[in-house]
C-alpha cells in the first residue's frame, strides 16, 4: 500500500486561504445581518471567550487603540457591551459583553451554514484531530 504524496507548504497554504475565504465571507455576511461590521462582529466573537481590557482587545484584533475605542463606542450605544473599571487598575477599561451581546454572537455563528455544514461532516476523531493542529499550527506562535 502506497502512502499519499505529502501535501507541501504551498497547497497547505492555498487550502487554508480558501477555507478562511469561506469563512470569513460568511461571518461578514452574518454581522451585517445584524447591522453589524466585520469589526464590530469580530469584537463580539472576542469578548465571547470573555472580558478583556481595550488595549488587548486592539492586540487581539490587530487595529489601533482609537479604532477599538470607536468600535467599542458603537457596541456600547446598541448595547451590546459596556466598558468596567479593571479590579486592580481603575484607569483600565474592560470591555464586557451583554446579554444581548452575546446573544448577537451566538445568532452571527448560528447563520454560519455553510462552516458549520462543513465542521458537522467531521466524526468526532476528525474534529479532535483538526482542533489539535489548528492549536498546533497557530496556538503556538508568539503572537497568539
């Protein structure tokens, strides 16, 4: 029995490119079904995993602090988050999500059909496997 070719760098890299391209239109497309912007549904997904602090939320999503503060600003008018005083430095603001907010998160994953299609025709072994490598593959960059 002949094993398959190992996939090189570059295929790896295109099929990455194409699944996040998938991905990433979809989740555009359901944050604006909730008159949301890519940033602003990004800030959501973020904060769904928890409280943070503005300055790790811009690190977080790789844009500048006064980008974040506008993002944030707009969250906070629908109310979607609200900012708190940090526990141990009160000049530091944590962003916190809603109950609405994360409701708004949860239905902008919940239309994402064609990803969620796509990770469902995974057995349990497959998506261990998968969410192994992905932490392999990005989870331990410095960056992450």
């Amino acid at each position: 029995m002949t094993e398959a070719p190992r996939a090189d760098t570059a295929q790896l890299m295109e099929l990455l490119s194409l699944s996040l391209g998938v991905y990433y239109g979809e989740f555009i497309a359901s944050a604006a079904s909730e008159n949301l912007t890519a940033s602003q549904g990004k800030a959501l997904t973020v904060l769904r995993r928890g409280p943070a602090a503005m300055r790790a939320l811009a690190e977080t999503m790789t844009c500048d602090a006064s980008n974040i503060t506008g993002i944030v600003d707009r969250l906070e008018k629908r109310g979607l988050v609200r900012r708190e005083a940090g526990a141990s430095d009160r000049r530091v603001k944590n962003v916190v999500l809603t109950a609405e907010g994360e409701r708004v998160a949860d239905a902008i994953r919940a239309r994402m059909r064609t990803t969620q299609e796509g990770l469902d025709r995974l057995d349990d072994e497959d998506r261990d496997r998968l969410r192994s490598l992905l932490e392999r593959v990005f989870l331990s960059h410095p960056t992450a």
